[in-house]
C-alpha cells in the first residue's frame, strides 16, 4: 500500500495534507453552523483564530508524524517533521507580525 512505505517524498506530502485536515477538524469543531466562504470570511475579521486554527493543523501534523516514527518509517517521518518545522515557523512568523 502506499501509506505503507518509508520514503521522504511520502513524508513530505502527508506534510502537506495532514494540516489541511488540521485546519478541516478545526471548522467542524468550532464552526460547523457556518460554510466555509463565512468561514473563511470570520477568520479575516478574528484574524486570533488563524493561530488557533493553524495550531490544530501542526497538531495533525504531530499525530501523522508520531505514527510514522511509531512504525518506524523514519525516511517518511523526516519528510513529515521537515514540513511540520517550516509550518512552524510559519505559524510563529504570523503570530509575531499579523
């Protein structure tokens, strides 16, 4: 299966997706009642809540991550933390100056 091989390209796209269900979970939770154009609208006006949001994003990061190193995928897991460490960064570049 795909998922099931150790290979950094793997880790960097599961990087790359994991935020976005991150960021998915994170409007279910606390924005369901809305769609996501109000959605996506309400976060430019509470721009506190992209922090917020991006965190759950790096958190399923986290999740994917501890399951690769678990299984001890460390090639894809590499790829995933590369990815993490840039969105973190990310993350605290926004939260300094936005």
């Amino acid at each position: 299966m795909f998922l099931q091989k150790d290979n950094t390209k793997l880790g960097v796209i599961l990087g790359l997706l994991a935020p976005l269900a991150g960021i998915f979970g994170f409007y279910l939770w606390r924005f369901q009642r809305l769609t996501i154009t109000e959605f996506i609208q309400y976060l430019g006006i509470e721009k506190h809540l992209i922090t917020a949001m991006l965190s759950f994003a790096l958190l399923a990061n986290a999740i994917v991550f501890t399951l690769y190193i678990n299984t001890r995928k460390d090639k894809t897991a590499k790829g995933i933390f590369v990815v993490t460490v840039i969105y973190a960064i990310g993350v605290l570049l926004l939260k300094l100056f936005y």
